[in-house]
C-alpha cells in the first residue's frame, strides 16, 4: 500500500523549523496541534480565519505559528495535504478486505465522493478543499500536486494490480491514475456547492472510468448491438450480470444460465478485458462457442 501517513505533512513543516536545538518529535507535536486546530475552524467557518485565531485555537503563541509556517496559506497548504491523506489512508483500510483490484479500484473511486452528502464534518472539509484549492495551485503548483498525490498513488496501486491480472488495459497506468484522479477531483469541485447531484453519480464516475482503463460493465452493452431476434418490441437485455468477478461465478447469457468455472474466467469471459463490439459479437454467438473463444487468452482453449 503507498505511503500516505498523515503525519508526514506535520513532519515537513517540522522541518522547515530553523530552530536546531529543538528536537524534531516535539516540533512534529506542536505542528500537528496547529493543524488539529485548523481542522476545527475549518469546520466551523472554512479558511475564514486569522492567524491570531488559529494561534489562540491551538493554544500557542503566534511566533510559533510563524516558525513553522511562512504564511496562512502555507497552513492551508498542509492542511489539504493533511486531508487527502488522511482520506487516502482511510480509504486504503476500507477496501483491505476487498479480494479483487477492480473491486478496490471502484471502492476508491466511488468513496471519494462521499463526502459530498449531508452537512457533516466530511462535507465541510469538502468544500473547504474546492474553495481553496485552484488558488493555492496557483501559488503552490508542484506542492498541490504533491498533497494530491496519495490517491493518485492508491489508484495506481490497484491499476497496476489488475493490469497483471489481466482484467484492465489501459495505455499507461501511471498517466491513467494521474487523470483518474483529476476527473475524481473535477467531478468534486463541480457538486461539492451544487444543491443536488445525480443519485447516480458515483457509478456513472466508475463506469467512465473503467472504460477508459480497458475495461466493460456487459450489463451496459447495447442491447441494439445484441438484437432481439423478431426486431419487434422491447429488446431482451443482453447480459443479467448475477456477480462480478471475485463474488460468484454465475452468469445468465440471453435466457440460459451456466456455471463458468473459476472467477478468473468469469472476469474475462464478463468482458473486463474485452471492448464493447467484442463482446456484443461474443454474446450473439453460440454460447458454448463463445465461451470457448473468450477462454482462448487463458490457456482453457481447444
């Protein structure tokens, strides 16, 4: 798993510290009290405060403030990289139990947004980093990209994993990550003020996304694509997806349902691997026909 310990934002601005005679876990305790305060206001009022506040909050004196922090929005800087991955590391732990990259990956993916609902303290904290974040890019470029970084990093971890399982194909996993986590933020910022989003948000993000990593959902192949049979009326859908992957192994192809033997064929056979023509074509077929086709890349062919 990456490393995205919270405390190495405490540690960094520490270190900036030029008092030497000072021991670093004691400037690393008085870092992450500023920080535990920031947090605090920033709940109550977003970054609408002074720095004699955030001193009072803390309980510090305002010289100690200036030693380990230039200005407020260097605060507001480590506060955001404090956040992300604080988050990162909380979603990490979430999705440990998950036995599948895909599955992980979508955990990842779909949580991020979470913090988008009610008015809880996840929600502050959301809004906190939208209204903050393009201005102090400004000021800060390598920096943002660099307290934005742990889910980019939890992203990749999880690309890289289900590349060599061979269930996704992107191009380049590192670039893919790295616009993952741009669209995951862009998608953020858009709603994190909006009075309502789309209930469906969160798996229309991960649908886009897995396609764009190589990836197909067969439950949204087109059912033009498949056809009917009689072209009259409503067309039967194509796939009934019963499980995915790691979760079960049945399948229900047009109206017959058969058990495919092993998960690992399931998450090919489903199309994981497979672009959408690909596997409409597979699904029209004879379907012990195309079983044997899709199980070809496995090594379980003829």
């Amino acid at each position: 798993m990456p490393n995205v310990a919270p405390e190495s934002w405490a540690e960094r601005a520490a270190e900036r510290s030029p008092t030497v005679h000072r021991s670093k876990a004691r400037s690393v305790v008085q870092v992450r009290t500023i920080l535990d305060a920031a947090h605090r206001l920033i709940r109550e009022r977003s970054d609408s405060f002074t720095t004699q506040e955030l001193a009072k909050e803390a309980g510090v004196a305002l010289q100690t403030f200036y030693r380990y922090f230039a200005t407020k929005d260097e605060l507001l800087l480590a506060v955001i990289g404090d956040m992300v991955a604080t988050g990162a590391a909380d979603q990490a732990l979430a999705a440990s139990g998950l036995p599948s990259p895909i599955d992980r990956l979508r955990s990842y993916i779909m949580s991020a947004l979470n913090s988008l609902d009610g008015e809880d303290d996840s929600a502050a904290a959301a809004r906190f980093i939208v209204s903050a974040h393009w201005r102090l890019q400004r000021l800060f470029p390598n920096e943002v990209a660099d307290a934005m970084r742990p889910f980019a990093d939890l992203l990749l971890t999880e690309i890289n994993a289900a590349v060599e399982a061979g269930l996704l194909r992107p191009a380049n996993p590192e670039r893919a990550a790295w616009f993952i986590n741009e669209l995951v933020r862009s998608v953020y910022h858009h709603y994190a003020h909006a009075p309502e989003k789309p209930p469906t948000i969160r798996e229309d993000l991960w649908q886009f996304c897995l396609s764009a990593l190589g990836g197909v959902n067969p439950a949204l192949v087109r059912e033009d694509l498949v056809g009917g049979g009689d072209g009259q009326g409503p067309v039967e859908p194509a796939v009934e997806l019963t499980e995915v992957g790691s979760r079960g192994d049945l399948v229900t192809l047009g109206r017959r349902r058969l058990e495919v033997p092993g998960g690992e064929d399931l998450e090919y056979a489903l199309g994981l691997g497979l672009d959408g023509a690909l596997l409409a074509a597979l699904l029209a077929a004879d379907v012990d026909e195309a079983l044997d086709e899709v199980a070809l890349p496995l090594g379980r062919g003829h």
